[in-house]
C-alpha cells in the first residue's frame, strides 16, 4: 500500500451533531489528539517516504485551536502539504475570522468550510461566508463543501465543490441510524461493490486520536501505537483483513452473505447495508471494526 495522504481526525468532538456525520461528531464525543501523538504521527508519516499531503479534520478540529496550530505548524515544517476542514463556527465575524485564519496564513494550502442545510439553518451560513471571506483577507485558498439535502426534491441547488464521489449524504454512521428511515429502499444484493473507497490500494486513509488506521471510517487495518506506519503499509494485504476482503469479492452484499447475516431487508445504497452489517459483526472482528466512536457507542 503506497499512501500519498494521510487524514488526521484530530478530534471526534463536534460543536455540532448533524444527522449526516459518519464519524458521529457531538459535543459528547471523546478523542483527541496531543501534541506529543502528532509528532510521532508526522514522524510515521515522514518514514512512508510516500506521504506526501496531511489534512486536520475531525469532528471540529478548531475546537482545540492552540494544538490544531501547533499541528499545521510542525506539519508545515516537516514539508507536508497541510489542508483543513472546519465547519467554521467560529466566524461570527469577518474581522474576527482573520484573527483565527491569519497564524495558518503560508502554512496551509486549502481551507474547506463546511456548509449546508445539515449544519446550519441556511445552505451557506453567515459563519461560512465569513470564513471564506477572511481567508482570502489572510491569502489563505478556501472553498465551500457541501452535501445535498437527501429526498427533498425542493431542497436547494447544492453549493460549493462535493468531495470526489460524494454527490450526497453516505449513510453510515449517525446518517444510517437518523436518516436512513426516512428514505427508500433497494434490495440487499443490488450491492455489489464499494462505489466510494479504493479498497485494494488507497491513496489516503484516516487516521484517529486512538492511534487507528481507518482505510473506511470505523473499518481499521492497523494501530499507529502497535505498529509503525511504515510497515502496516508494507503489510496491507486485503485480502486477508475479515471486512475488506468480502467488500472487495462483491460489496456489502457479499460482507452480509459471508457472515450469514443476509435477509430480505433493503437499504438505502451501499454505506448504509455496509454500516448495518459491520455493526452486527463488531464483536466477532473487534480488530477491524473499531472504536466505539465510530459506531456510537461510546
Ligand atoms: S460501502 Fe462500506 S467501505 Fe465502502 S464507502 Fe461505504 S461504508 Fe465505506
């Protein structure tokens, strides 16, 4: 496995808790990063020798602004390519926005905000108008990421650049607990494949507080605190791992055929039966399927 990005969830902690979050983000999440763990992950990273890009997101990353700088600062230094994602509660005012934005100015070469009907009560919020105002007040590239109101045929035209592959809401995580009820179904071994993640060779993974090397939010190939970066990429091997070898034979349908765990229930697209039956299958490979956070169950 040759990674060229590396994304650090620097907090599971949100100030909000959107129904659409696949990392289930709130105020009452625990997790989070320390200076001393972002050293020692830069440094994993720096030993790849192929790493060449860090993002900070989270959760909310600006929730912990004096690590989160500090972070940037000692990624910078090391000659990453460093980006952030934030949701940008913080700018109530453009003035002040620049005051936070400013110290990352020469550091950072993107900043995403993220803004919709999911976080706020207006697809672009004041907050996010602000942020991207301030930033290019600081010299700092920003753009806006959106996701889609789900089954509103009257919601508004979505704004901003989607992240590539998502179009939409992904519905794990909170969003195949909250909003999956609300929207139809198709048949269970309609998915056949994983329509959003490189399974067999990723270029970017996430990467937790707990040390936890997600190569899909909450499906873990390896601890940072076990086992250098270095050499679970040089280990990779999908088709040994319990989750990522049946996803990649035939998708979540074939994850829920394996383990015995087909029915007649529908879902609503691939993340959603995916989430569903991973969450069923936590206690036999709690290896692969971890933390709590990630299925909210802390
Ligand atoms: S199908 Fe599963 S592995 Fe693929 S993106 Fe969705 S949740 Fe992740």
């Amino acid at each position: 496995m040759k990674l060229t990005g590396l994304h650090f969830l620097l907090t599971y902690q949100c100030n909000f808790a959107c129904d659409h979050c696949f990392v289930w983000g709130s105020p009452r999440q625990t997790g989070v990063m320390t200076l001393p763990h972002i050293r020692l992950f830069l440094q994993q990273a720096v030993e790849t020798g192929t790493i060449k890009s860090v993002a900070f997101e989270g959760g909310e990353p600006f929730l912990y602004y004096a690590t989160l700088l500090e972070a940037v600062r000692l990624a910078a230094s090391m000659g990453f390519a460093v980006s952030l994602v934030s949701n940008a509660y913080w700018a109530t005012d453009v003035e002040d926005a620049v005051a936070y934005l400013r110290p990352f100015a020469g550091l950072i070469q993107s900043l995403s905000v993220s803004s919709d009907l999911y976080h706020y009560d207006e697809q672009t919020s004041r907050q996010a108008r602000n942020a991207l105002a301030a930033a290019e007040q600081a010299g700092i590239t920003a753009r806006l990421m959106s996701i889609a109101l789900a089954g509103r045929k009257d919601a508004p035209t979505v704004v901003g650049e989607l992240p590539p592959g998502e179009t939409g809401v992904m519905y794990r995580g909170r969003a195949a607990v909250k909003l999956a009820p609300r929207h139809a179904r198709k048949p269970w071994d309609s998915f056949t494949t994983c329509p959003h993640e490189n399974l067999r060779e990723p270029g970017r993974v996430h990467l937790d507080p707990l040390g936890n090397l997600h190569i899909c939010q909450g499906i873990v190939i390896g601890n940072l605190f076990e086992t250098p970066l270095r050499d679970i990429c040089a280990a990779y091997d999908p088709a040994a791992h319990p989750v990522v070898a049946p996803l990649l034979d035939g998708g979540p349908a074939e994850l829920a055929r394996r383990y015995g765990l087909a029915g007649e229930e529908g879902y609503v697209d691939a993340c959603h039966m995916c989430y569903t039956a991973r969450l069923a299958l936590r206690q036999r490979f709690p290896a692969a399927l971890r933390p709590d956070q990630m299925y909210g169950a802390n």
